[in-house]
C-alpha cells in the first residue's frame, strides 16, 4: 500500500462496513482521479484488488490503537472533510491538511447484529459505530465543498454525475447526498437509543423504551388528507413488515388518497386473517361485508350481497391471486376506488384496464406481525402493541346450557376475526362463512345489535339461526334480547361483565349458545 496519494487531482476516503460493490466504485473512482485513503478491512479489501490506496494510519501518522475503537478521529480526517472553501485553506496548509472531496462510509451494522434473537449486549455495545457517524456528520455539514457517500445504493448514481461533471459532483446532488446522510445518522442513533432505553445489561427487556425514536421514509405527498382543508403525506417503516400495505405495488389507477390508504389497510389487515379464500369490503375504515368461499369470485359474492348499498365506492380485498373471471364480476357490478390481492393474473389486469381509475394494489403474501401502533394525542403519543391475538376454540369456553354445533363453531369464530376490524361498539352477524349483518361504531353495543340486524333485514339475508359476536362485552341483557328476537343461535364475546350471569341467563332463555373468549377488540 501507499504511504500517500500520488498527487491525485481529488481525495476520496473510504470506510465501509458493508462491502457491496465497493471494490467497482473504488476503482472507477480511481481511474477518474481519485487519491484512495481507506481504513484497516476496507484498505485491505482495495489492496488486494489491486488499487492504489493509503491506509488512514499512515495518512495520519497514528496507529489505529484500542483494537481499532480509534483510527479516523484525526485532526488530517475531520480537518479535511470540514475545511470549509475560501476560508480555510491556510490554516489546512499551514497544517498540511489535505481536502477530502468524497467520503465513502457505511456504519457499523448495529440494527442488524441487535435484531438477531441471540444477540448478546455485548455485542451490540462493540457494533455502535463511532469514527464511521462522526465522519458523516462532517462531510454531511460541508456539503458546499464534501460529498457523502452513505449506501452503495448512491454509487451508481454518483458515478453518473461525476462523469457528466468532468469528475465533480454538482452542488444539488452533494445537497441531497448531506440530506440522505443525516436521515441514516438519525435511523442509527434511533436504532441504538430504542435498544439501549429499552434494555439492561443483565438482559431485561421492556417493549416499550425509555425515549421514542421512530423514523419513517415518506412514500408520496398526498394531495389533501382526511378532508380538502387538511395537508397529508404518507410515510412508511424504514425496515417495513413483510406483507403489509407499505411494500404494495400500485398496478394502475389515480394516486392514493389518505382515505384510501387507511381503508385499504383495513380491507388487507382483515382477509389476511384467514386461511381460506376471503374477501372483504370496507368502507369508511369498517367491513361492509367480508366472507370466505372455495373461489375469490363466490367469496366476492357473498361479501358484496351483506351490504350492496354501502359497498358503493368501497376498498375490495382478496388474500388469494385475483384472476379475470372474478376481476370481470367487480367492473360489471360496482363502482370501486381500490383493489387489493397478493398477485393478478395478467388476464385480470387487462379487464381492470379498462377501469383507468380504479388503484389496483397488487402486496406480497406475509402473515400478520406482531408491530406497535401509535396514535398522537395533543403534544404526547399513545403506544401500544398491535391487536394480534388468534383466537382458537380449546381458548374459549362455553358458559351456555346449550353447546355450539361444529358449523357454528366455525361461524363464531369467522364472526369473531371479523369484529376485530369493526369499530367499537361493534356487532356481526355470520352465518355460513359469511357476514350477513353488521352494526359498527355506535355508543350503545344494543344500538349497534339493532343496526346489525336491519342491515341484514335491509339486504334480504335470513338471520334466523346465525351466529352473533361483540368485540366486548355485554353490559346488560338488552344486547343479547335483541339477539335472540332476531332468532340468534350462538354468540361469541369476551365476556367479564359485572352482570355476566344475567347475560348467560338471557342466552338460556332463548336457547343460544354462548362462548366467552376473555379476550376483547376494541377499535377506537
């Protein structure tokens, strides 16, 4: 290796703990002018690819020493990367202080290491990144004279500019190159913050830390939100969950909208439940109709026929591939704003073409995660952890005289996934697999019982012998009264209130099956 650069026209300073394509762009780097100064691996790494590089240590004139804790944070590094143009060249060439044009420089992998189950604190105390963040933040600061380079993701484009700029980059790109520096400053800071706040050393872990450090990417300016007078963007997890609505690949159709975005998260969070083929259509964050059936067309049908009014203009989603013959059925029947599945057949996509308007949201499979969910409230932030928890029969237990039979077993507890994703108060009525009523959002649970069963009055669906749940319990017998007049044969509900007996009593006097789960969803 060189002791120094031989007279390049350029310095370009190297440290990367994620070697992809950095021997490539050390070497076009090179053959356009650049001087190479480089860190223990790193150096190593270009050496042996045969560039001209000069270790940081004989750059500076200083061992790297402590096991390499301390190696760049150097007068000759940070003098070089902060020196600012027409100011301070003579106290740099009084000091023999070279400028540095393009730093190089990923960080140590600290959010993966710690996101490893087995990771030790020790080991992610060693992966918090010292020299590598503050030599960011310097070239990050002088942007007007320093371009940061901070993911290999950057190195083609850089490329790019510096060939069209006769070897220099333009001051727009060293700008944005600063911006996407100081955001990855800020996710590793978090990153490390989130993890040492919500641990100790002897390995307690609270899943919620001592200071909140979210970071999120924004995915598209919107053009209003909830109402025309309200501004909005939508963003999402830097690392989002394999699955969920932020990995969605629009096929088609206007730009999403905040309302559309929400409901659209409402309608995939809701068929991903099931196993078997499901559909479910929401309108206004609430399912208006959601059924399971052996094709994505039958399941579309029975969901559509709980409420046809209300699926006017709704969000549809499937969790099976959507093909042209059900794709044929949506255009033909109803106006809709979005479509959602885990994949299209090229058949449906043509069909939908001619809907130019309709999204058409195609999202990788993935189960449902366990995430946290934040909500703002005022100056402060309300955190709690998904409400994710799947329900099984040997959970439950049946408090009734009578004993659910093997179809309403099913039923309860299709009904109770779908009264998940309803707002509190809320009621679903279920028989075969499918809703044929629901009562969403009111004040009173026995308003919402009434609503649930004129909804299924309304679209001409028999409620004699279906099967009933409530995402809370019921506070009086009047709930499960109206259930029964309706002719109600099961009900499912968390039970734990204070007039549980008189509420058993009720089901008994009407000859209902009723099921206790012990687990409540309220959706505010």
């Amino acid at each position: 290796m060189n002791n120094t650069p031989d007279s390049p026209s350029a310095l370009a300073l190297i440290s990367v703990s994620d070697k992809t394509g950095i021997i490539e762009f050390a070497t076009r780097l090179s053959r356009i002018g650049f001087g190479l100064i480089s860190t223990g691996g790193t150096a190593k790494a270009l050496a042996d690819a045969g560039l001209p590089v000069t270790e940081v240590s004989d750059y500076t004139g200083f061992p790297e020493i402590m096991g390499g804790r301390v190696k760049t944070l150097h007068p000759r590094i940070h003098g070089g990367l902060l020196g600012r143009e027409g100011v301070d060249e003579s106290v740099m060439s009084e000091q023999d202080i070279p400028r540095i044009d393009i730093a190089v420089i990923n960080l140590y992998p600290f959010e993966s290491v710690t996101g490893k189950p087995d990771c030790r604190f020790e080991d992610a105390i060693e992966n918090i990144d010292i020299g590598g963040p503050a030599m960011v933040r310097s070239a990050a600061k002088n942007f007007d004279a320093v371009a940061i380079v901070t993911s290999p993701d950057q190195y083609d484009g850089v490329l790019a500019k510096l060939q069209s700029g006769g070897g220099k980059l333009d001051q727009a790109t060293r700008h944005e190159l600063a911006v996407a520096a100081f955001n990855r400053i800020a996710q590793y800071d978090a990153a490390i913050s989130n993890y040492l706040s919500s641990r100790t050393p002897d390995g307690d872990v609270s899943p919620f830390p001592g200071q909140a450090n979210a970071c999120f990417t924004k995915v598209a300016d919107l053009r209003y939100g909830e109402n025309p007078h309200q501004q909005a963007a939508w963003y999402r997890d830097i690392h989002p969950a394999p699955g969920s609505l932020a990995n969605a690949r629009q096929h088609q159709g206007k730009e999403l909208s905040y309302n559309n975005i929400a409901d659209a998260d409402a309608a995939w969070e809701c068929v991903r439940q099931f196993d078997g083929t499901a559909c479910a259509i929401i309108k206004h964050a609430n399912p208006c109709g959601v059924a399971v059936a052996g094709t994505p067309a039958e399941a579309y049908d029975l969901a559509f026929a709980t409420d046809p009014t209300s699926a006017f203009g709704g969000i549809i989603a499937f969790n099976q591939p959507l093909d042209a013959q059900t794709a044929s059925g949506i255009a033909e029947r109803q106006f809709l704003e979005v479509l959602i599945a885990p994949a299209f057949e090229p058949a449906a996509l043509d069909v939908l073409a001619a809907k130019k308007n309709v999204r058409v949201l195609e999202i990788p499979v993935g189960a449902p995660t366990r995430q946290q969910e934040a909500k703002r409230i005022g100056s402060g932030l309300l955190i709690q952890t998904s409400d994710f928890k799947p329900l099984t029969r040997d959970m439950c237990r049946v408090v009734s005289k009578r004993q659910p039979d093997e179809q309403q077993w099913l039923d309860l507890l299709f009904a109770w996934k779908v009264a998940r994703m309803v707002k509190s108060n809320a009621i679903v009525y279920v028989a075969g697999g499918r809703t044929v009523g629901i009562g969403a959002g009111q004040m009173s649970r026995v308003d919402s019982a009434r609503i649930g069963r004129w909804k299924a009055e309304d679209a001409g669906l028999p409620i004699q012998g279906a099967v009933m749940s409530s995402d809370a319990f019921f506070p009086f017998r009047d709930g499960i009264d109206t259930a029964g007049e309706a002719g109600i044969a099961a009900v499912i509900q968390p039970g734990g209130s204070m007039r549980d007996d008189e509420v058993i009593a009720a089901a008994d006097e009407h000859g209902m099956a009723m099921v206790f789960t012990g687990i409540r969803h309220f959706r505010h």
